[in-house]
C-alpha cells in the first residue's frame, strides 16, 4: 500500500511537471507569436516613416532635402501612375496617328529667313595639309554667322581633306535617301538594335544608317553577323552600315557629334531625319514620329525637354559633378555664354527649357534647320563636346527665327528602348580639375576645343556664374 502510494504521488510529480512543461511551450509560442507580430509591425512602421520622409524630401522646397530625393525611384512611379504623386511618369502615351498607311506627306516647308545657305570648306589662313574639320573659326566669324541673312555662309565641319571620309558604295547608296533614321557607334561602344513596328510603308521610305568607325565596324563584325550586298554595302539587319575613316577628332565624344548635329552635311539628299543615339532601340514608327512631331504642328525641329535640367548652368554644375568634362574648360564656356548674355532659364522664356535630351533629334532639313544645326556643331567644335550646354545658347541667339517643338520628356522615353553601352567611356581630359593639370599632364585635345584655349576679345575674370540650386541628384 504504501509503495502504491509513493509510486502514486510520483506519478503525479510527473504529470504536474509535464503540465508545466506544456504551459512553459505555449506561453514561449504565444511570445514568439507577439514578437514577430511586434517586429513586423515595428519593420512596417519604420518602411511608412521612410517613404513619408521620402514622398516629402521629394516635395520639399528645400536644397538639401530635395537633393536626397531619388527621383527615378520605383515608388514614385507607381505614386504617380495612381495619381498620387506630382512627379512626372517616366512614360506616358505617345498621340501619334493610329496608322502609318494612313499619313499624308505634306509639302515641305517653304525657306523664308534664310534662302540660300553655303559651306566654308577652306580657310585661307589655314596652312596646315590636314586642316581641321571644323576649320579655324575666329571670335569674329562666330559673332557674323549668328547675324541671319537671305544668303549665308557658315563653317560647318567637313572642311576640304579635313577627314571623315566614307567608302564610295555608301555615297552611292545615300543618293537615293530623302527620309533617313540616323544612329552612330564610335569606339564599340554599343551594338545595332533593330527598330520594332516599322511599318512596310516606312521600310520602303526610309533609309536606316548606322555611321561607325573602323574600330566599331570590325568590333560588330565580331560579335553579329554583317551581310555584304552585291555593291559591297554592309548590313546588320534593317540598318545600312555607313562607315567613316579618318576621324577627325582625338575624342570619340567629338567624333559621335558629326552625324549627330550634322546629319544634313553627311547625307545632303535627305528632307528629313529622325537622329536616336546607338544605345537606343526604335520602338514607334518613324513616318507615326514625322507626322506627329513635325507635320501636325507644323514644326521643323522637334526634341525633348530634359528630364531634370531646364538652366544650361544647372546642367553644366551636372557635367562637372558626374565628371563628364574637365571642370575648368565647362566653366570657361559658361563664363562666355553668360557674359554673352545667356540668362538661366525661367519660365518667362517663351521656351520649356534651355536644355534638351539630345539623344533623338526629329528634323525637317530646311535652310533654317541646317544653319542651326552648324552654328551647334561650331560651338561643340569650339568649345567643350557637351552639346547640352550648347544647345540652348544656340537658341537663345537665333530667336523666334526657328520654329522648334520641345516636346514632353515622357513622350521622349515612350520612342525607344534604352540599352547599356557596352563598356563605360572615360578619358583623362574629364576628370582634370585645374587648367595647369590639363597642361602639364598632355590632356588638352589637338584637334577639337581650340575655342577654349584662344583668347576672349573681353575679359572674362570678373564673370561669376549664376547660383545653381540643384533640383535632382540625377543627370
């Protein structure tokens, strides 16, 4: 009886600390429970309190606030995709016609300013058996060209023996092309994308040039396959491979900017053309771009406002903060357009910005349109290859006298595809901080930017260049 009993209380010593046990786990169950809940609600509040504090720096008026805004951040869009953000979409629809069949070519419009444009090919103080491609332009000739005449002649690159040579096949072939789509590739820095919706009609109308140097000619040979016609003209699809030798610049920067601005000047046949930079892919029908950028408004130059900069300041504070170009040389351009009296850009400027997305140029090949085009390329010539900067100087002293279309940055990234280089361009001329570094280490260019280092007919010292409040830690 009493080992029963013993056995009995020990039992219930067992069951009791069992109990325990079980109690102990289900309260250590429910606690993991309540801390994970905790955690994640603790985690879900510190994630609102970041994009409350992100949506305001955003928004905010304040410099240092607005400059920790990530403005390309995937929350903003879909805030403003559902209409609760301010900021811009990245995209938005493109109101082009329903059908390219279906668009009517208009008459081309007629010049009225500037009736009759020629080219300097020769420079008479000019010695040198390899003249320079953009010849030698003095502060004087500058100063003329901007003055417009029913009859004008400019300097326009392609100076007599001065390079950028192409094969004979190619000049044939470009005969025949009054509508062009134009890209580049210098350097192998990029591979041919082909366009996608190009309608039959436009396949038939529209030439497809791709200007590449030998070095990007032999670096696509490499890596896709280059069918030779019967005329030994090269393709890599859709696109004619225009190839271009003896490239005028040491800089591939300065060399990418001849079939870029001067489009007019390599392919002289052509009425219009569409310019996208060789990183991109055509996604939208070019006759669809013509008719509704050029013809529905009755525009001869189309391009699109630049998605952060709307000051040529603003954007070159950029360029010397991403190391673009050697501060210095930007900040000498700047001085000059300045003093030349170039103010920021403000919304009391008849234009929507001062600085475009030069990465797709939509142009009617009138006189007008061709005069800018060179006195562009002459400032990109004389000074630094930031043809950004230069754009809106351009503008700025050519008046109402062309009719451009600056058209929604949106829109811009609704044409094409953006695709990555395929290497990174860099040269040690960007990264230079003073002038003294620039000479003593041989970065100056020999054959581009002699503007820079020719003296100003004024004295330049006592410009200080406008505040630049930077709006995005962007571009």
């Amino acid at each position: 009886m009493a080992r029963r009993n013993r056995g009995g209380t020990g039992g219930g010593a067992e069951a009791a600390l069992k109990a325990d046990a079980a109690a102990m786990r289900l309260v250590w169950r429910r606690g993991a429970v309540r801390l994970v809940l905790v955690s994640a609600i603790a985690w879900a509040m510190l994630v609102l309190l970041a994009l409350a504090f992100h949506l305001w720096s955003c928004s905010s008026s304040v410099a240092f606030l607005s400059a920790l805004c990530k403005k390309d951040s995937k929350v903003l869009n879909v805030l403003g995709s559902m209409g609760l953000s301010s900021k811009p979409l990245h995209r938005c629809p493109i109101p082009v016609a329903d059908d390219p069949n279906a668009v009517a070519i208009p008459k081309r419009t007629p010049n009225t300013i500037v009736k009759k444009l020629s080219y300097i090919t020769v420079d008479k103080q000019d010695k040198d058996p390899s003249p320079l491609f953009g010849g030698r332009q003095n502060w004087k000739q500058r100063e003329e060209s901007f003055k417009l005449n029913s009859t004008m002649k400019v300097h326009c690159g392609f100076m007599k023996n001065s390079g950028a040579d192409m094969d004979s096949a190619d000049v044939k072939y470009i005969q025949k092309c009054k509508f062009v789509v134009a890209s580049g590739i210098f350097d192998g820095y990029d591979m041919p994308r082909q366009p996608s919706n190009i309608s039959h009609r436009s396949q038939k109308l529209f030439c497809f040039l791709m200007v590449v140097d030998e070095v990007s000619l032999d670096f696509i040979g490499k890596n896709t396959s280059v069918r030779i016609d019967s005329s030994g003209g090269k393709w890599v699809g859709i696109w004619r491979l225009i190839t271009v030798h003896r490239l005028p610049f040491d800089e591939p920067r300065r060399n990418g900017k001849i079939p870029k601005i001067l489009t007019h000047r390599l392919f002289p046949q052509a009425w219009y053309s569409i310019w996208i930079d060789g990183k991109m892919e055509l996604i939208v029908d070019p006759l669809l771009i013509l008719e509704r950028y050029l013809w529905r408004g009755k525009y001869t130059f189309a391009v699109a406002v630049h998605k952060h900069h709307r000051s040529i300041y603003e954007e070159g504070d950029a360029i010397k903060r991403r190391k673009r170009y050697a501060r210095p040389l930007v900040d000498l351009q700047m001085k000059i357009y300045y003093y030349e009296g170039m103010e920021p850009w403000s919304p009391k400027k008849k234009m929507p910005s001062d600085v475009p997305e030069g990465a797709v140029l939509i142009r009617e090949h009138t006189t007008m349109t061709d005069l800018f085009s060179c006195l562009w390329f002459n400032e990109v010539n004389l000074f630094t290859p930031r043809d950004q900067i230069s754009f809106g100087y351009v503008v700025h002293r050519l008046g109402d006298a062309l009719k451009f279309f600056m058209f929604p940055n949106c829109e811009y990234n609704s044409l094409f595809i953006l695709h990555k280089h395929t290497r990174e361009h860099s040269s040690k001329v960007e990264w230079a901080k003073t002038i003294d570094e620039i000479v003593k280490k041989g970065l100056k260019e020999s054959r581009g930017g002699l503007g820079l280092w020719t003296p100003y007919p004024a004295d330049l010292s006592s410009v200080e260049l406008p505040a630049v409040k930077r709006t995005s830690s962007a571009g």
